[in-house]
C-alpha cells in the first residue's frame, strides 16, 4: 500500500522529505513531491501493477494546473485514457 503525505499553508520541501521518508515502508519503490503555490504533496510507492516509471506520483496534468496523489488502482484505464486522448490529454 503506498503512502501520501501534504500540507496546505504552512509547509516545505523540508517538511515534505520527513514526510515521505517516514513512509516509505509504505511505499519502498519510489518517492515522489510536488510543491505548489501555497501546498505540498508526496507520495511513497509501492509498485504492483504498472511498474513502469509512468506510473510515479504526484501526477499532474501538461501544465501542472491539476496535480494529485493517490493509492488504488484505476481498472478501467484503458477506457479512460482512450477518452482523455480524444479529448487531447497526454
């Protein structure tokens, strides 16, 4: 199971590492941060169906206007992306 961590106000890159370093039992595969303006996100992964480094969190949209951690698995991904793509999301 991975782990997520963040802040919102009061935080930084500092804060983050501890964070995702005190999780990483959690998620032994990766880590990964975001800092935005104002708020923090990381995420400690642990690899179980997509092992590929498309699968690295936080993930955000082309101009990181839409960031996100999460743990679970999204069964219906190919659907989903084919629509993205339609749509024109990479």
């Amino acid at each position: 199971m991975c782990g997520i961590a963040g802040y919102i106000g009061k935080g930084n890159s500092s804060d983050l590492h501890k964070m995702v370093n005190t999780l990483q039992h959690r998620g032994p595969d990766a880590q990964g941060i975001f800092e935005g303006n104002n708020f923090g996100l990381a995420h400690a992964r642990l690899s179980i169906v997509d092992l590929s480094e498309a699968g690295s969190q936080p993930m955000a949209n082309s101009n990181s206007s839409v960031v996100l951690v999460f743990n679970g698995e999204i069964y219906n991904f190919q659907e989903l992306r084919s629509e993205l793509v339609k749509d024109g999301y990479v």
